[in-house]
C-alpha cells in the first residue's frame, strides 16, 4: 500500500488526488476502516516528523 512520491509532483496535484481519494473512501469505507486509515496515516506522519 506505501507509494513513493516523487518530489516533481506539485502541492495542488498533490492536494487533489488526496481529496479524491478521501472522497471515494469516504462513501465506500465502513467505520472500522476509516479508522484504521486514520490510525494508519497519523502513524505514517508521526514516523516522518522524527
């Protein structure tokens, strides 16, 4: 599931495909996975803070 970005993509591609993605999971995803996402990315950005 873990993708690399490349750094030649811009913050507004970058903000778009989040956002559409964002929606689509939202009308498919059952509670219990919204929240493991959830838990998943605040664990992804946690790791890149350090």
């Amino acid at each position: 599931m873990q993708q690399k970005v490349s750094g030649k993509v811009s913050q507004s591609e970058k903000r778009r495909f989040i956002q559409e993605t964002g929606k689509n999971y939202q009308r498919k995803a059952s509670n219990r996975e919204r929240q493991e996402l959830e838990d998943y990315i605040v664990e992804q950005l946690q790791q890149y803070k350090k």
